[in-house]
C-alpha cells in the first residue's frame, strides 16, 4: 500500500510539474509599431510589427527577449515546390522569415501537415504563420497582460501665479494746524492726497512639457540574398529522394578533383583512420565565401539535396564559420 502512494505521488509530481513548465505568459504590447525579429537580436530580419493593446502569448524569455508566437496576421515563408495543394510533401520543412534561403528560419512543418497560402513570390509562398512557429520582441515594449495598464501621463498644466497682496502704504506724515481763517474771508482747502498703488505682476506662463520624439529602432543589417544555383533547381533533382533537409556537418572544403558533370567545385571531407579524405558532400552556395574558405575546416549548416547523376548529396551552404587551414 505505501509503495502505491509513492508512485501515485511521483506521477502526480511529473504531471504538475510539466503543466507549469509548459504555462505560458500572456503579454500586453506597450508601443507603436512594435517589431517582431527572427532572432533576440536587434539587427535580425524584422518579421512583423505589432501595436499597443495587442496580447502575445510568450514561451520563453532570452536575456531581454521574450519568445512569442506570431499574431495570424502574420506572414511567413516556405519553398513552394515542397507543397503540394496546401501540404507540405516533405519530412521536415523549414518556415523563414523571408522569400528566399538568406532568410532565417522561424519555425517548421512536417510531411502531411495543411498550410494556409497567402500568396506567391517566385519560388517561395508566403503562408500563415503555423503552430511550431516563433519570433522575438523586446521586453521593453511589453508588460504582463494580467497587470493593470498604465495610464497615460497627463499633460502639465500651468499653474497660476500667486497674486502678490499689496504692500502696506505709510501713513502721510502729519501737516500743521493751519490758522483759523480771517473773519470775512474763503477757507483755504489743502490739496487732496493722491496714493498710487504698487503694480502688480503678470502671471507667469508655465509651458507644457512635451513627450520625447519616439525611439525609432535601427535598421537591420542584412547579408544579400543568395541565389538558388543551377544545380538544384527543381527539374535536377531526384524525384525518389527527400529533399531540403536540414543538416549541420563539419569537415574540410576541398576542391572537387573532377568539375565536369559535378554540381559544384567545391567539396566537403572528412579523413578517416588512414588518413584518406573521403567525400561526404558537394557543397553550393555563395563563391566569394567559399572561396575564402578553402582548404580549412568548416562548420556549415543548410540543407541538403539529390541530384541526379551525383554521387553524394549537394550541400547548400547558408551559415559558413571557418576555422584553421589544414594542409
């Protein structure tokens, strides 16, 4: 009996504990024209834009960024010729933020899974944002959706000066008795007693302070979008192999020994115990960086894809760090 309660407990603690891990928090847009980035960083590609009063519901938070799903009004990307009548045809397809490989993926969909279309840009259609899919917005433009809104500062209003009171004037010094008149003759009046008040001071005029002018947010740098080379444009494929998976290998950029009939120059190895180079992938993708990075060891993440007549699969390089030169 008391080791039935201790694994009732234990399940019930598993339970609990991923319904807490998996709440998320509701969150209030704060400003105007707020942006939604690919990445926590504010010079990625910017995906969308949302406004004050609008509710996002965040995974996550990174440093100064939470991750949120993107509103529906959103619009992502994926490659059209991997969708097939509104469903997606392959394992694994990537969403970017962008019409075009240069851009960074946001999210994912699976083999069978339905898309929305929402239009066409040459080889990429742009779609509604699905499920598995996430953006990143800054914290200062956000507050906790159960939190009271803050009201708006009110303007400052001028206030009126004080109205000085007036100053106490002297008494008029005393003038001698003048002598009684002489019998028969007119009374002498003195001259009357003119008593000018002090002036008083205008009001003062307070003006309004003014809000700041708004923070506009640089815009983001971005490298130039890459073409879609030759060799894998969609009547070069095979039709029975899975293609645009993602992959994310290391090795060494060599030069293909044989250029003719081989989908690119390039070619990555990998030594094996005897010290032979053996290739394990053809690799595209932009030349000047390729070429720099020739004949050192890479680290190279992208998709692959079959090409007939190919012996190994084609490498579309977009992310390409180098390392040493290896001789």
């Amino acid at each position: 009996m008391n080791r039935f309660r201790i694994c009732l407990a234990v399940c019930l603690t598993v339970l609990l504990g991923g319904a807490v891990a998996n709440a998320r928090t509701k969150l209030r847009v704060t400003g105007d024209r707020v942006n939604l980035r690919a990445l926590a960083d504010s010079t990625s590609e910017i995906v969308g834009q949302v406004s004050t009063g609008d509710i996002l519901m965040a995974d996550s938070a990174d440093g100064e960024w939470f991750a949120v799903s993107p509103p529906s009004e959103t619009d992502v990307w994926v490659y059209r010729e991997l969708v097939v009548d509104g469903v997606v045809a392959v394992t694994k397809l990537r969403v970017r933020s962008g019409p075009g490989i240069s851009y960074r993926p946001v999210g994912r969909v699976t083999r069978g899974d339905r898309v929305e279309e929402r239009g066409v840009q040459g080889d990429w259609l742009k779609i509604a944002p699905p499920p598995d899919c996430t953006v990143y917005i800054h914290r200062d433009f956000v507050e906790r959706a159960d939190a009271p809104p803050a009201a708006p500062p009110e303007a400052a209003r001028p206030k009126p000066a004080p109205t000085p009171s007036p100053r106490p004037q002297p008494a008029p010094a005393a003038r001698p008795a003048a002598p009684p008149p002489a019998a028969g003759s007119d009374p002498v009046r003195p001259p009357p007693v003119r008593v000018t008040p002090p002036p008083v001071a205008a009001p003062s005029r307070v003006e309004p302070r003014r809000p700041p002018p708004p923070t506009v947010s640089p815009a983001p740098s971005r490298r130039p979008p890459m073409r879609r080379p030759d060799a894998l444009q969609p009547d070069r494929l095979v039709d029975t192999r899975v293609q645009g998976v993602g992959a994310e290998v290391e090795g060494v950029l060599r030069r293909a020994v044989f250029v003719w009939r081989r989908p690119s120059r390039y070619r990555l190895v990998k030594y094996d115990a005897a010290g032979r180079a053996v290739t394990k992938y053809y690799v595209v993708g932009r030349d000047a960086e390729l070429a720099a990075a020739l004949d050192r060891r890479v680290r190279i993440e992208g998709e692959t894809y079959w090409v007939q007549g190919a012996r190994y699969p084609v490498l579309l390089a977009e992310n390409l760090t180098a390392a040493e030169t290896v001789p």
